[in-house]
C-alpha cells in the first residue's frame, strides 16, 4: 500500500479567512453554537479525517478588542469542554485541542486530557503552546509576556511531568517549575497515552518537538520551506533516540476548492474583497509582534523589526516573503491576513491534489491541517471534492481501520 | 401552587457509599464508562430533577494510594469534561461542576464554566471549593496545605473575579491574588451567569456563601443542625443586600429507598457490613485531618483534636455526633463511612418522602442534594419511588418549565 497522508480539520467559528464572518453564507455566531460543531465533526469523520484540532487563547484573540470585534473570532466555545461534547456525537476521528503550559498546571491538564481521552475511547491529543500572546498574559497575572526562553524551559518541564503522567509514572516529579507527588487518579489511555502535538518551530521549539511529540503543526508557503522544515525537524529526533516516522509533520492548508478553477478563483477574491485594509495591518502587527505599523506608508515596504520576544518563526515568515516577492504592506497584510500565514491553494480538486501530493511524495509534509476558509461551505467542498480524489490517488484511507487516534496515525503505543 | 422543593443528583463513579465497588451488583469501572453517566444523566432528567452534581478533586482522592485502591473511589473522569459530554446528552437539566479557587486562575475557570453554559443552553453551574486536602496541595508544587483564612480570602477575590467576567464587566481587574484585563471572549450566559453553588459551612466559608452564592451544598445529620444552619446563612444575607430566596440551600442525604422498611433495611445492612474496619477509620481520619486514630482502641471513644486547618465543620460535625450519641471510634467510622458525614434515610418511599417534607417545610432545606449509595440501582430506586410520591404531594414539578437551570431553581437572573 502506498503511504498514506494524515489529514486533520482544523475547525474556527466562522472559519479561518480572516473576513470570513462577512461572507454572504456566513454563520456569525458558529463559534457558540455547539449544533455547528457537531455537523462539521461529523463531516470531519464521514470524510475520514484522522483528527478535528481547535486552537485556543484565553483572551480575545486579536490584537485589540476593536479588532476583535469586526471580525468576530472574538468568541468561540472553551475547546475542553467543545470537544468532550464532540466525544460523544462522533465514534472514531481524533480529537486534539490546543492547551497553554504558560497559564495551566501540569498535573490539572494531564487529568483534563487523560478524562477527554478516556470520554472518547482513545481519541484525545493535546496541542502544546507557550503562547505568545502578551493578551493572554495580561489575564494571568502577569506584567508582561515571558522571553521566549523562559517560556520554553516551562513548557520542557511540563511536557516531561505531563508525559510521566500519562505513561503511569508512579514516582513524584520534583523540578525547578513544578512539582508534583501523585500518580493520576485515571487508569492509562486506551492508546497508551493522548497524542502529543506541537507547533512551536524556533530552534528551542524545533528541540522540543524532536524530543517529545507526536504531531507537529506548522506553517510553510513554499515548498523549500516546508521541506528544509521537515528535515531539519526529523533530523533532530536522533538525538533524543527516535526514529523519523515517530512524529507526522502536518503543515497547515487553506484550500479553496470548486469544480473548476474559475470558480474557485472567484470564491477565493469574493473573500480577499472583504478583508478591511485596517483589520489586515492590525493582524499583520500582531503576527511581527509590534505595534506601530500603521504609521508607516501601506503602499511601502516592511520597516526594519526589532527582535521580538513573540512567535520568532512566524516573524521570520512574514519578513522572508515580504523580501523575496517584494510586497507592499498591504500586499503583505492582504495575503497574510486570509490565510493567516498559511499556505493556500485555489483550485480544482485535481489542482489541489496535485500540490498536496507533490508536497506529501517530496518528503516536505507528512500530511496536513486543513484550514477551510469559512465553515460549513469550505470543509464540505474539500470532503466531497479533494478527499474522494486523495483516495482514487491511493493517498488516503477509504475507511477507518483503528479505533484510536494513535492507530490513525501510525503511531507507537508508548510502553 | 405549594413551595417546590429543589432536587440535585449528586453522581459519583460507583456510588456514594464507601463499600459501593464491593456491592454484587457494583459496576467497578463505572468512573471511567461515559455510557453509565449517560444513562444516569438521562434518569435523572426523566425523574426532572434540577441538576445533576459532581465534586472535584485533583488527586488520589481518599487519604492515601493504599485506601484509594480499596475504595475503587480512586478512578473517575475530570468533571468538566464529564458534564460538556453529557451537556449535548441531555436537553433540560442543570449540570454543576466543583472547580478549586486553589489551583486554577479565576480567568480560565470563568471561561471554561461560560463555556460550558453556551454548549448546555445555560445549564452550568460552578460549586466553589477552596480545596482543604493537602493531597492536592501536593499535586500543584505546593509544600503543604495554605492556612483555612488564605484559601478563604483568595476564593473571595476569585469569585469576584469570575462573576465579574460572567457579568461582562468590561474594565479589569487589579487585586491582592489576581490581575485580569480583558472581559470574556464570550457572550452573556443564555441564563445571565452561570449559577454558583457553594459548600463551605465554616464561618468564613458562610459569610462568603451569603455574599455570593445561588446555591448552598451542606452535610447536616439532624433536623435541629439542619435548621440551624439554614437559619444562620439567610441571616447572614441582607449585610449584602440579598433576599433570604435568592440562595438555595440544599443539604445532602442519602436515601436507601425499597417498597418495604424491612427491605430497605437489608439493602443498607448489605452495604454497612462491606465496609472494612481499617478504611473506615482511614476516612474517618481524613475527616478530622488528624493522621494517628488508628493508634487510639478502636471501641474506645474518640480522643481530643488539635485544631485542624482542613474541612472545619465537617471536624465539628463528627465530633459533636460522637459526644451526643456515645459512639465508639469503630461506630462512627462505620456510621461516617456509609454516607460520608451525609444525612441518610432508610425505608419507604412515603417515609422517605416525610423526613425530606419535614426538613423542607419546616425551614430546614430548601431541597437536597441525593446520594445514592451505589449507582444506578439507588438512583433508580429514588426516581421509580421517592420522585412520584413528592410529586403526588405536590412538592415537586412533574415537568419543567423553563429552560435554563436558573430557571428550574428559581432564581433571579443577574442583571
């Protein structure tokens, strides 16, 4: 059998184009309507998808409240409690939410995820983030946002504590960050233990990945990109004695798909018309982790950055391609904005397929985290168009053939 | 219409009494099978009950690994991820959560609890508890339990904190414990705010329920302890400017319900002699907070108690208890143990129905918290027998009326 590609749904309210609540089919409050979830959970699994992933941030999620406001990705369910609901209206999809090590306990979120992992026989993972956010910070306690060494060193330790939890690690964990006495009061994981994932990709999140997860998230425009990334990632677990195929490296994808490319064209600028030119600087200030962007000319180059104690590797994202393909900002803030950073595709399914593919074979993706532009009309067209045509190409699964996320996607069962 | 008594079904994993896993008719590993708190989720809304209850604590519950294991106590799903399951299982009943002030941050927690409201259609409720167990302590780096006076101060700003969030408090927070400075990235509750439930029976835990509670969890074995509590915590509310009918105080009992005295009398007897001699003084000893009872005869009396920095009404209880009725160190363990310090009745459904109308109509409880002793079994027994004869008394709804868990409770909505 030729290998397969993993595939997850990422699901976000409305969805992930920026100004996808002011699409004509927009549903506006999505994020607080738990019916919604469930339908796009239950396409998600109809559609074979090894995994649903949500994000999380417990503050509002853009810049400032007035951004947050005209976009509307200002509310949205706690993603626990959402995909414990999801647990018990679908059967066999994975279910993976992003958690904080900045603004949680280990021995509380190990419990959390082991609970959601046994609520759904199997099916759990935890997404790993320092965040970034000096929002999040400021709802914490806290005076400012952790250099980005600080936060990492936390997050190693949590990882550790949290994996020793998980695998049934009877002893007590005494560290410089946490220390904590009792075995968890669950038995193990029906998979052994919740899948790992992570997204962190600086040097120090690049290490971390290599020594402990999973699943890696990433953002990659180009293929040279997405492949020096894999490599370097794979070529780093060694060190930490695991085999490359321990973590499926799935870059995120915002596809716009229809049966011609036409129409797919069309459906794509009907929502690169809706992204205000303010809402576009202000996110695109908010990835480069400064503030004063506005003051400098839209139609101008990208001023010189000072080093940012933020998500290093999305800044160097953004100012790698502002160089390369010389965009204004507004250029830069129009093409970041829709796909967040992301890689896109407008095509037919073949179109789509044909890159996916490309990327998959080349050795730069182990699969991918779909980001449908806006919910439910994106992730229904790439069910119904690009997976039955991942599956004629022999790419993906016809049928589930595990029952927990760990057997989709190839994964050890930990000892 | 006659007053209408509140009823809570408290679920917890096997049962509620300590001997519950050795029961023949035990399901040992129900703490873990989504399926069984389903099927009680749905008995209990089909018996219209008010809410269902679950406690919380981050750690081996009982007072070491040892006890835990023989108390099959020691398994059991973290309840947040419990009740957003059994949130899109269920359509009208409330579902109540404990939460620690201890061990997690007032934003998260008004979050997730938020969340849970919108998934349920504005059912959640949260049962504030300070967490008086220094196992957990030993779980979240601290090095000991923190003084009853701390733990208390710091609930007190975390309650503000999260009503405030729940309320839409736009402005931030910047106090003694906490800084908080952005509102909640999600909307107003369908019932206005979740319903806050409390439990501590301390003086400084009543001046807290009085100030901010919906909902009152007590343990009295007595009417006259009963009453007198009551008394005391309507007192208490007008210093805040509450009416005495806007908290709910619901005492705990433990009703072992047959269709004869004598069959209930043997179904108890079936559990009491199950109990182990060393784990119910094992628990007892958790009660009191004192670690060397097993030293002392265990047919002689309880001896003298240092001052204790753990639960300390439940202390207060016990030791009353043991003066007023003469009982023994094995006695009380055994008579503690069964219903851990709760209220409990044992015969007819009409006689069951008497001990709970006397308590409600005179003054004592505006309704109770149910315990069964041993899941569903006793569960079942209570809404087949106890829930139709109130009803036919006119004590409680045959449907609901409205929606939301305020609602079944009457209480106000927060403005």
């Amino acid at each position: 059998m030729t290998a397969q590609m993993k595939l997850g749904a990422f699901l976000w309210a409305t969805g992930h184009h920026i100004a996808a609540w002011r699409h004509p089919k927009a549903h506006v409050t999505a994020g607080i309507d738990i019916g919604h979830y469930i339908q796009l959970a239950r396409t998600a699994e109809a559609a074979k998808f090894d995994m649903i992933f949500c994000e999380d941030a417990a503050g509002l999620r853009e810049a400032n409240v007035g951004i947050a406001s005209q976009t509307s990705r200002s509310i949205g369910f706690e993603p626990i409690s959402l995909l414990s609901a999801l647990a018990v209206q679908t059967g066999r999809i994975g279910l993976v939410s992003t958690a904080s090590t900045s603004y949680n306990e280990p021995y509380g979120l190990a419990r959390t995820f082991l609970s959601l992992d046994h609520l759904s026989g199997g099916r759990a993972g935890w997404n790993l983030v320092t965040s970034a956010s000096p929002i999040e910070a400021a709802n914490f306690g806290s005076t400012g946002l952790k250099p980005h060494a600080d936060r990492y060193e936390r997050a190693r330790e949590f990882a550790e504590v949290v994996t020793g939890l998980w695998h049934g690690k009877a002893s007590g964990h005494d560290g410089q960050s946490f220390s904590v006495r009792d075995p968890l009061d669950l038995p193990r994981s029906p998979q052994g233990a919740p899948v790992m994932v992570q997204a962190g990709a600086s040097d120090v999140g690049r290490d971390l990945a290599a020594r402990t997860a999973d699943v890696v998230f990433t953002a990659a425009q180009t293929f040279e990109e997405a492949k020096a990334f894999y490599d370097d990632l794979k070529g780093r677990m060694a060190a930490y004695g695991r085999e490359p195929d321990d973590i499926k490296i799935m870059p995120g994808v915002s596809p716009v798909v229809a049966e011609t490319e036409a129409e797919a064209r069309e459906k794509h600028e009907e929502l690169q018309v809706l992204i205000p030119d303010d809402v576009g600087v202000a996110l695109l200030s908010s990835y480069l982790s400064i503030s004063d962007l506005w003051r400098y000319p839209i139609d101008g180059p990208l001023p010189e950055l000072p080093e940012s104690e933020g998500m290093k590797s999305r800044q160097a994202l953004v100012v790698e391609q502002s160089r390369r393909d010389g965009l204004s900002i507004r250029q830069l803030a129009r093409h970041f904005a829709g796909a967040r950073g992301h890689w896109r595709i407008v095509g037919t399914a073949a179109q789509v397929a044909d890159e996916l593919q490309a990327r998959f074979e080349g050795g730069a993706a182990d699969g991918f985290n779909v980001m449908p532009s806006y919910f439910p009309g994106e992730l229904d067209a790439f069910a119904t168009l690009v997976v039955p045509e991942l599956q004629r190409r022999g790419l993906f699964r016809r049928d589930y053939e595990g029952r927990t996320l760990r057997d989709h996607l190839g994964l050890k069962r930990p000892v």
